[in-house]
C-alpha cells in the first residue's frame, strides 16, 4: 500500500508541476478555449492540460518500476501499464492537435479508434465474460476486439462529453479511479493473490494526476485539460478494467455480491462513469429528435441544468462529484463487501445526494423582492444614483493579471 501511496503522490506533484508548462505552451501554440454561447466560463481560458497529466502518469511509471515490491512483479504488470501508456500518449497527441487546430468529429474519432486498436494489438483486450454462476465463456480475438474497442471508445467520449464544468471531469474520472484502486486491491488481498496489479498502477496514477490537476482546472480554472486530457484519462480509466481479465484467468471471489464480483470488470467503465455516459445518452437522444447531429453542441448538459435551478458552479461540480461517488463507490463495496450496513450506507448516501441535488436550491433561492434580493422596496431611490448613471453592479470587475490570456484577441 505504502508503494501505491507513493506513485499516487509521485503523479499528482509532477502533473501539479507540470501544469505551468502546459499552460505556457498553450498559450504559445494558441491553444486557447474561446467563450461560446454555451459555455459557462467568461474568459478566454488555456488548453492542454492532458500534456501535464500525461507527464504525470509516466513518472509515476518510472517510479513505479525502481520500487522495491512493485519492480519484484510479474513483467507483464509493466508490460501492461506501458501499454496503455503508450496508447494513452498516442490519443493524447490526437487531443493536442484537436486543440490547437479544431480536428473535425470524424479525424477524432479515427484518432480514438487507432489508440483502442493499439491496445487491442499488443494483448490488452478483454480475454473472458464472466457470467453469473461464476464460469467464464472464452471470448475469440474479433469478439475479444470489438468488446474492447466498443468500452474503450465509449468511455473516453463520455468524458469528454462530462467536461463542462470547472473540475468536473477530473474530480469524477480521480474517484472512479480511488474506486478502482480499491477494488482491485481489496479483491488481490482477500483471496491471496499478488498485491501488484496492473489495473492497481494504473488507477492509483489516474487518481494522482487527476488530484494534482484539480488545484489549477477547480473554478475559477486556469487551465482546462481539453481533449488532450479527457480522452487521455477515459482511455487510462477503462484500459484499467481490461487489464484484470488478463492477469486474473477465472475472477476470484469475495465476500460480497457474487453477481457483481463476475460482472463488474466488464461493467466496471460504465458504473464509475455512469454520471457522463447518462449525459451522453441524454445528449444523443435529445439532438437525434431535434433533427441535429449527435455531435452537435448544445447547453443542455446535466451540468447546466444544474446552473439552472440555483446551484453555483462550485457546487454543480461537487454534486456531480457525489452522484460519481455515489455510484462508483456503490458498485466496489457491493461487489467486494457484504451486510447489512453495506446497503444502510448506499442508501443514506445515496438520499443525501437526492437532498443536495433537488432540495438544496429550493431552500437556498433568494425572496424576491423589488430590486432583486437586495430587500429594498421595487421604487425605492438609491442617493446619489439616477437612471442616467451607469449602475456599478453591472460593470465588469478586472481580471487578474494570471488570467490574462495573451496574444488572444479583445484580452
């Protein structure tokens, strides 16, 4: 545990680090988040931070392997990691140039399918499908592929679709990842087995980079990961997943849900990343009916709806951080734990996310009065302002000088 600890750390103090750098590439390259009509951010805002939680992610890697217990594992543990790895850099560069040239859907999409056949190619695939009663049914190489490629794909869309929000995509991609973690640790532990797992590597990696970026992406952002980062993070995040029905042929079992125990590491993608891929499905539904392309972009994301029954940003992201947790907690510990308490807790957290979604801005909404909620009268006079004056409330506030983006125009 002690040396998971230290890549977690390892990955979040480089990708912290790294971020300045991304920054001022972004800056150089014109890689730069313009505001459209749909976006909730009011300045012009950097890209790429993917490149620092690449960077991250890889020296945690190296670290990983010069460490005493997790250098003494099996190699395909390392093999494994560098491969995802060396996927992730590649989709990664798809995202880079996405920012900086604006590549069109179908250029993106090939970019995503190359990554997820790479992995395919080199043996990180799924190899089985659990069933139920505890058998595997062998899976061929084309059904092995498509599986692959069909949860690889879809994960890094949706959380590219979930990255709407300051800190959003990050915060619920790095508890996912924590979710992960434990799983895979947990499960090796109780039933004997080696504590050096890929999928064990990976999502503690995954949950420092994810932790180091927050401070710079948390509203009010300074950076935004762009796609060089979202598909980067759902690669390594479901790639994760594939890796346990190759080091473990015939899944082991725990005291909890067999059901889930079998299932989950095909599912795992899904339920972690439940709150994105709904948007996703939400979106596609919506635009298919309104006769626009799926790939449209619109204001009608989860997180906007959020914005528009009181919630502030801050706390959109929190909440969608919660129902994250809620879920991708929900799966691990039915699946690895059992008793009563394990479903007294999913459902007392589970109803204090329902409160703070739905309740909270009804009870928090401001009385409205005349002026707004400032409780003065509707004609009431203000001294020394008239109609004429220009209404200090309304005039822009300065940004600070961190935030300027240079070489943009109207900065």
């Amino acid at each position: 545990m002690r040396e998971y600890l230290l890549v977690f750390l390892v990955s979040l103090s480089v990708t912290y680090l790294l971020t300045v750098v991304a920054r001022e590439i972004a800056l150089r390259t014109g890689a730069v988040a313009a505001v459209r009509d749909r976006d909730v951010h009011a300045v012009p805002i950097p890209y790429l931070g993917g490149l620092a939680m690449l960077g991250g992610l890889v020296a945690a890697y190296a670290v990983a392997r010069e460490l005493p217990f997790l250098s003494t594992s099996d190699d395909f543990v390392f093999r494994d990691a560098g491969i995802v790895l060396g996927a992730g850099a590649l989709v990664c560069a798809v995202g880079v140039l996405d920012d900086i040239f604006e590549l069109d859907a179908l250029t993106k999409l090939g970019g995503q399918v190359l990554a997820a056949s790479l992995l395919v190619a080199l043996g990180v695939r799924f190899y089985y499908f659990p069933s139920p009663d505890g058998t595997q049914i062998a899976l061929g190489d084309a059904q092995g592929a498509i599986i692959t490629l069909v949860v690889v794909i879809g994960t890094m869309n949706a959380v590219n679709f979930v990255d709407g929000l300051d800190g959003l995509a990050a915060g619920v991609v790095g508890i996912g990842a924590a979710a992960f973690f434990l799983y895979c640790y947990q499960l090796s532990d109780t039933n004997n087995l080696t504590l050096a797992t890929t999928g064990a590597l990976l999502s503690a990696a995954l949950a420092g980079a994810c932790a180091g970026f927050l401070p710079h992406n948390f509203h009010p952002a300074r950076l935004f990961m762009g796609d060089s980062g979202s598909m980067l993070i759902g690669l390594v995040l479901s790639a994760s997943a594939l890796t346990l029905t190759g080091q473990f042929f015939g899944m082991p079992t725990s005291a909890g849900n067999s059901l889930f125990v079998t299932v989950l590491p095909v599912l795992l993608p899904i339920s972690l990343l439940m709150v994105p891929i709904v948007d996703m499905i939400l979106a596609i539904v919506r635009r298919t009916r309104a006769g626009r392309s799926p790939m449209s972009a619109d204001k009608q994301h989860l997180h906007h709806r959020l914005l528009e029954i009181g919630h502030s940003q801050r706390r959109a992201v929190l909440i969608m951080w919660m129902w994250a947790f809620t879920l991708a907690s929900g799966a691990v510990i039915v699946s690895l734990y059992e008793g009563s308490w394990v479903w007294w807790s999913l459902g007392s957290m589970l109803a204090l996310t329902i409160v703070l979604t739905f309740v909270l801005p009804r009870v928090q909404r401001p009385r409205k009065t005349g002026l707004g909620n400032t409780g003065l009268p509707e004609n009431a006079e203000v001294e020394g302002w008239s109609e004429d004056d220009e209404d200090p409330l309304l005039e822009p506030m300065e940004e600070p000088d961190d935030r300027t983006v240079r070489g943009f125009p109207g900065a």
